[in-house]
C-alpha cells in the first residue's frame, strides 16, 4: 500500500478506540474474573484457578460433555445453512430481474427479512409452523405428513434450518448481487462472440467477480449463525430436551438461568476464543484475496 | 448486467412466495380474533377485527414499546456515525502503527457473540447508572455498530481519489472544513448505507436490549412476550404487534433501495 505514514492518524481513531474498547474489554476483564473463581452465593468469592476451563475441556464431565454438544451442533447448524444459502443465494441473484421497477420492487421485497426484529422472527415461524393454528404445520399435518416442531427433533431442526434461510438468505443474495452488478457489460459481449456457453460465464466471469463479497456473506453468515440465539429461543426455547440447544443459548441458560458464573465465564472465554480465531482465518484470507488485485477496494 | 436465463423469473417468483408466506400468514393472523384462530385455520378472516391494533395504539404501556426502541436506536446510529466518520478516514488515508492490528480488533468485535456480553454489561450498566435506561441499549450496540459502521465508511471512503484531499489543503481549506463541506457530500450515500446498517443491527438486536432494561426503557420487543397470560397466549395481538415491528423496517429500506445491493456489499465492490 502506498498510504503514508502518520501517526497522529490515532486522534481519529481515538473516539472509536475508546468507545469500543469501553464495551468490550471492562466486560471480557469481569468475565475473566469470574472465570477463576466460585461462589457460594452472598458475594461471596474464593479463587478457583483454572478449575472451570478443565471441566469445561473435558467431555467426560457434565459441564464439558454439555458444553461440546453445544459446539457440535452448533457447528452442523452453521455447516447446513452455509451449504443451503450460498448457492441459493448466488441462484436467486443469477435471476434479479435485469432492469426497471421490478428491480426495485424484488429488492425491497428481498430486502425485507432482514429488517424484521429476531425475535418477531421467532414469533412468524411460530406462528406459521405450529400444528394448530399455522398454515405450514396444519397443511403439513392435513397432507398426512407428521411434523410437530416443539416435541420431534427433526422437525425442530427443519424448522429451524428453513426460518434461518428465510430469514438470512437475502443477504448472500444481495452481496452476489452487487457483485454481478460491477461486471461490465463488455464481458459479457465478449463472452457472447467467443460463444461460450452459459456454464462458461458463470465460472469464468460471474464467480471470479463474486469471490471477494462471496468471502463476506460467508464471513457474516458462518458466525452470526454461529451466535444465533433469539430466533430459536423464541421458537423452541433450544429444545425439544436440548436438541436445539446452540452455544449461546446454553451459555445464557447457564449465565442468567442458572447464574452459575464461574462456569458460564469460563464458557463465555473458550466461545470468544473460538470466534476470534476463526474470524482471525477469515479476515486473513479476506485481505490475501483483496491484495491479488490491486484494483478492489474503489467504491462509489 | 447478466445475461438472465428464462427460469430466472420462475425462480425469484418461487423464492419471493417463500418469503412472503409467513408474513402473509401473520398479517391474516393480526386481522381475526383470538376465537377464530384458535378454533379453525382459514386462509383470510372471516370477520376482519382491528382490535388487536386499536389495543397496542390506545395502550401506553404497548405503544411506549415502540418509543424506547426507535430511542435508542436512532441514538446508537448517531453515535456510531459520528464516530465511525474521522476513523474510517485515517483508515482509509493513513497508515500508522498498528492499524492493521487495531481494524482486525474492532472487526472482530462485530463477531463477538452477544450472549457473552449479556451479564458483563449488566454488571457494568449497573454500576454506572444508566441500567434501565436508553442510553445503556444504545452504548452498549455500539459494540458491534461502530465497528460495521467504520468497516463500510472505510470502503466508500477508499472510493474517494486522494488528490481531492490534497486540493482542498492546497486551496486553504482548514481538515474540518475540508471533511464536513467536501468530503462528506463525496460519500453521502456511504454515510447513508452505514447509518442504515446501525439501525438495522439495533433494530433487531433483542438480547442486551433485553438484558439491560426493566421497565422504564423496556423495548417493544420485550413487551411482546407479554401476551402470554393465564387465559393462553393472545396470538393476535402478538401478531399485530409483530406486523408493527416490520414497519419500520420496511420504510427504511424504501429509503435506501437504490443502495441496498452496494450497502450489503460493505462498500466494496
């Protein structure tokens, strides 16, 4: 890069450092106290070393075995929404209408998902997919196909896989939709003269133009699915039993339900830990992809 | 743009159906009374009712729901802007020492998961007196809004050829001069696409909102969990007030629907 170098550049970012770090590191200093200690309730704590981290790490222990169930289905949660909204995404953004009010119209009515509070979220589907009063889980029922959401496992986690896709898919679809858009039209022309067939275009133009904001929607998918909570809070409450039970509603049931804070503590760090190390993988690759081609990064 | 296929408009039709569908069943649900929907499944109301509306617009404890979240939501999008704005700037402009460090921290923050934060910030909101109130729920989306917000304004900025910097200086304009009555107007829409991601984060944010209010400043989205009373759940009211909340939304993007598709892109396309 060729930006030069000033340091008195910091005073700008003082205001964004403060702030930040006002919210995020006090909080992370209370987690990690707690983290090494234990309670007998009253206020009253003793020092408890690294106890909870190797409870925590330990699956044959009641804490660790719940804690890597948690983990296990929260990864094949965020496994299975990759694998359905990405190429749902790029198929739905492959047929935007290509110009004039419609246009406007599918991107507003796309747009609208993700607008909507995640707990109203929650309520939608709930409304939607329960067995008495919806329309999904009654036709489903009338149609002679058993579904039941709050007592089969199944049909929890198809429903919650589906309300996720409803709810998130837009945003890939519009990520590779912007990306579609910079493509210009002189590519396509002179795909069309070489005759190259509609397969040609997709992997040779469309994708390798969809790389970088592919890199985000995967980015801001993987770990917001990661941290999903309210919206199956409010649909199953993480059950039927613990079946839906992802990280962070184990974690809140433990922190707030339970105020078992040493444990919830510990908890919290390994998560954040998790997160910040995979983040750390994405952004590598995010900003490698980015320096191959000098010319990203030029906006408006 | 691309050379669309004929299954192209099949496919969004089918796509836009899925996404309308639940919302459909919830407006229908808004519109009947509580006997109808418990006892037959009908695809509209048989007998229209508006009562579940009229109930949350003549209720104060319903509609002030409402006030407290847009309260502390346009305040987070007003912090984090004003902000995000000189940040995202030396971003763009500058390196120094640990920029790269700093921008990956921040980044990284918009990832934390909100559930470890949830009991820390009571502890702290409390402590220092604002648990309970607007300003608790505003500063504390700030920690994954300001982070998105200089992210995007970073992008739009880059956009931005540095020689204009280097004119206005030369011309006698003074950096604040130059940034408010230049540079701003440059990366309007910028500022306007990180703004609506603020109030889109803030808007749908339940967690810490829930979390770090009672009752004073208690968002709309707690009030809802209300419906549950002894005599079973009050579906349509839940439902109107679920179709209250998509309002908001929905004017925002109608604003910003000629951007939408560069916003989500962070910017950086």
């Amino acid at each position: 890069m060729d930006k030069p170098v000033n340091n008195r550049a910091w005073w700008l970012v003082a205001p964004v450092f403060a702030i930040v770090a006002f919210s995020a590191i006090i909080p992370i200093m209370t987690v990690v106290n707690y983290s090494v200690q234990d309670t007998f309730g009253n206020n009253q704590f003793f020092w408890n070393g690294l106890g909870w981290f190797q409870e925590l790490l330990d699956p044959s222990t009641e804490l660790g075995g719940r804690f890597f169930d948690a983990l296990w289905r929260n990864l094949l949660f965020s496994g299975i929404i990759l694998a359905i909204q990405v190429p749902l995404g790029i198929l739905v953004a492959l047929s935007m209408p290509r110009d004039g009010w419609r246009v406007a119209a599918t991107l507003v009515l796309m747009a609208l998902p993700l607008l909507i509070p995640w707990n109203v979220v929650g309520t939608i589907w709930q409304v939607f997919a329960r067995a008495d009063i919806g329309l999904l889980g009654y036709g489903l029922n009338a149609l002679g196909i058993p579904y039941n959401y709050t007592g089969d496992t199944l049909s929890a986690w198809i429903t919650i896989v589906v309300m996720d896709v409803w709810h998130w898919t837009s945003l890939v679809a519009l990520l590779c939709y912007a990306g579609l858009k910079s493509i210009p039209d002189a590519y396509y022309q002179a795909a069309r003269i070489d005759g190259a067939s509609r397969w040609a275009v997709f992997t040779t133009i469309q994708l390798p133009k969809m790389k970088r904001v592919l890199l985000i929607a995967v980015l801001l998918r993987f770990m917001d699915s990661f941290m999903i909570y309210t919206e199956p809070f409010v649909l199953t409450g993480g059950g039927p039993g613990n079946a839906t039970t992802f990280l962070s509603i184990d974690l809140v049931k433990l922190a707030l339900g339970q105020f078992d804070l040493g444990k919830a503590a510990a908890m919290s760090l390994v998560y954040n830990l998790i997160v910040l190390a995979l983040c750390w993988v994405f952004y590598t690759v995010m900003t490698h992809s980015g320096s191959e081609r000098p010319e990203q990064g030029s906006a408006a | 743009m691309s050379p669309n296929t004929r299954g192209g408009a099949f496919i969004m039709a089918l796509y836009l159906i899925f996404l309308m569908l639940p919302i459909y069943w919830l407006v229908n649900m808004s519109l009947k009374t509580n006997f109808e929907i418990n006892t037959t499944v009908s695809l509209w109301p048989q007998a229209i009712t508006f009562e579940h509306y009229i109930k949350i617009f003549t209720d104060s404890s319903w509609y002030s729901g409402y006030i407290n979240s847009l309260t502390y939501v346009v305040l987070n999008t007003i912090i984090s802007i004003s902000l995000a704005l000189p940040a995202a700037y030396a971003f763009s402009r500058y390196s120094f020492v640990g920029d790269k460090h700093l921008f990956f921290w921040l980044l990284s923050n918009r990832m934390a998961p909100p559930a470890v934060f949830a009991l820390p910030f009571f502890n702290l909101y409390s402590a220092i007196g604002l648990f309970d109130t607007p300003w608790a729920v505003a500063l504390a989306h700030c920690l994954f809004n300001v982070p998105l917000a200089v992210w995007i304004l970073e992008g739009f900025m880059s956009g931005v050829p540095r020689e204009i910097d280097e004119t206005a200086a030369i011309d006698g304009y003074s950096f604040p001069r130059f940034f408010v009555k230049i540079f701003m107007p440059l990366i309007a829409s910028g500022i306007g696409v990180a703004a609506f991601f603020c109030f889109m984060f803030s808007w749908v944010e339940l967690l810490l909102a829930r979390t770090l209010t009672a009752t004073n400043a208690k968002p709309i989205a707690v009030t809802m969990t209300r419906t549950v009373s002894a005599a079973g759940m009050d579906w349509g009211l839940l439902a109107a007030a679920g179709v209250l909340t998509i309002i908001p939304g929905a004017l925002v993007i109608w604003f910003v629907r000629n951007y939408i598709a560069k916003g989500f892109a962070l910017g950086r396309v």
